[in-house]
C-alpha cells in the first residue's frame, strides 16, 4: 500500500489527537474511495449527455439567477 501525506490545521490536528480510538488512515481512505465514486458517476453522466459547452453555461446562469432570485426574498 502506498503512503500519502495529508496536511491539516494545527486545530484540526489537536482535535484528531483527541480521538485516539480512530484509525484516521481508515476514514480517509473511505472518504477518498467515496468521492472518486461519485466523480465516476459524473464522468459516465457526462460522457453520455448530448449537451454542449454553451448549453451548460446557460443552464448555470439560470441556476445561478434562480438562486439569487430565492435568496433576495
């Protein structure tokens, strides 16, 4: 198995420090191997999907207003 070195805040590595009891390689790994899942599935989405670059960027802008849009209310 390879090695990673992962960098945190110092808070952040005082609070693992607290939990000894975690294997913290462990919830890492998962939550690499999580995320790389679901990156996978967007990429096969993509890959499949008939639209083009400028199609994406209008749907972003509509997105984008309707949210600005909710949050003005």
């Amino acid at each position: 198995m390879s090695n990673i070195t992962v960098s945190v805040p110092e808070d952040l590595k005082i609070e693992l420090q607290k939990h000894v009891e975690v294997n913290w390689s462990a919830v890492i790994r998962k939550a690499m191997q999580d995320y790389l899942r679901k990156l996978h599935i967007a990429e096969s989405i993509g890959i499949k999907s008939k639209l083009t670059k400028k199609d994406i960027e209008e749907l972003d802008n509509l997105v984008k207003k309707g949210i600005a849009k909710y949050h003005k209310l």
